[in-house]
C-alpha cells in the first residue's frame, strides 16, 4: 500500500490474556520473542463522518497451543458503523459476534469480500500457514472499542485447529453474555 498515513502493530506480549493457553502463549514468546503478529497501515483522509478510513492488515500465521493467531477485536465506538474486509492474501477468517451473543463466521480467502454489518463485534484469525492480507474500509467516525470484549470474559468462541487444515469453533468458558439493559443501550447510543 503506498500513501499510508497511518501504520500501526501488534507484537506476541500485546496479545497476553486472549488466548485460552496461557503457558503456550508465554512459551512461545520465550521461543520466538516479542515479534510483530499483525500490523496495519492505513488512510486516513478526515475523520468526518461521511469520510472512509481504508487500509491494509497483514497477519502473521501461527498457533498459541491450539488455538489460531487472531487481531484483539472490536465494536466500532460508534456501534451502529460497518465495515468492509477484501481477501488478498492467506486464508482465514472474520469472528464476528453480535451484542447479544450470536457468532457468525465469514471465511476468507484471495477475491472474497466480508461484510461487518453495524452493531458486530468483529476479529480476525489466521488459520492457513502462510500469512493473512486483508484490505479494508469503514466510516472515517468509527473508533474502535476493545472493552466490550473485555467485559464479557472474551468472544464467546475460540478458533481452535481441527486435524491438518482444519478449525472449529469451541465455547469460550470465561465468556459472561452482555445483560439485556447493556444491549439495549448500545443500540440507544447509536438512534
Ligand atoms: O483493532 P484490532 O482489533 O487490533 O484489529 C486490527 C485492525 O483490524 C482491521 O484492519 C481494522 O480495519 C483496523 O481498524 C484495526 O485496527
Ligand atoms: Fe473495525
């Protein structure tokens, strides 16, 4: 991507608490080190409402124990905004997860396109073995809000390796469903 304006990463250590396995999580940052698992460059031409932010995410592949390499995750601050993921590189896949608790799974490859409706919570995961390339775009008066997932323990399900090339979804133990008054105000916020 030429012309970023904006660029951003994650490493290993910035990801301590979201995986399910803690000691596989601090494992490999003593194997491997405190590298860089995704970053982000992106454009942003204003931060008025009826601007685009648009950008490119590129995720490194890999494991915590069982579990694939994933983005923090997020609702957009301003709820009600969507956005929009383009494959160009790697397979993986968009969690997402509406407030009151559905998870739906769009996978994601080379020339498909993803929607994140309004109101979704959403995160990405690489489950190939190379690394994952996403364009994107979304409403230059998004924001974005990690404390939704926080305060529910995480998302409800974790992606997990099944077999050679596979994932399945598994409950999330620690997940604490949003109260019926927390979803009505998020949808409140945003009319
Ligand atoms: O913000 P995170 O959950 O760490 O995800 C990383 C990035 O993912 C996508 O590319 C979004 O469009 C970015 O706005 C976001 O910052
Ligand atoms: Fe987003």
């Amino acid at each position: 991507m030429s012309g970023a304006s904006g660029h951003y990463e994650k490493r290993l250590s910035d990801l301590d608490g979201l995986y399910l396995d803690d000691a596989a999580h601090k494992a490999l940052l003593s194997e491997k080190g405190d590298v860089v698992v995704y970053e982000v460059g992106d454009f942003r031409p204003s931060a008025v409402a009826g601007d685009m932010i648009f950008g490119l995410t590129r995720m490194v592949p890999g494991l915590v124990g069982e579990e694939f390499f994933l983005t923090r995750g997020h609702i957009h601050a301003n709820a009600d905004r969507p956005e929009v993921y383009y494959g160009q590189k790697g397979h993986g896949l968009m969690q997402l997860e509406s407030p009151e608790g559905e998870t739906r799974i769009v996978e994601i490859a080379p020339q498909t396109v993803c929607y994140v409706p309004p109101f979704w919570i959403h995160r990405s995961v690489n489950t190939g073995s190379e690394e994952l390339v996403m364009m994107f775009a979304y409403p230059a008066d998004s924001g974005q809000d990690y404390g939704i997932i926080e305060r529910s323990g995480g998302m409800r399900h974790r992606v997990m390796r099944n077999g050679q090339n596979g994932w399945r979804l598994v409950d999330n133990a620690a997940y604490k469903p949003r109260a019926r008054a927390v979803v009505d105000a998020l949808m409140r916020a945003a009319a």
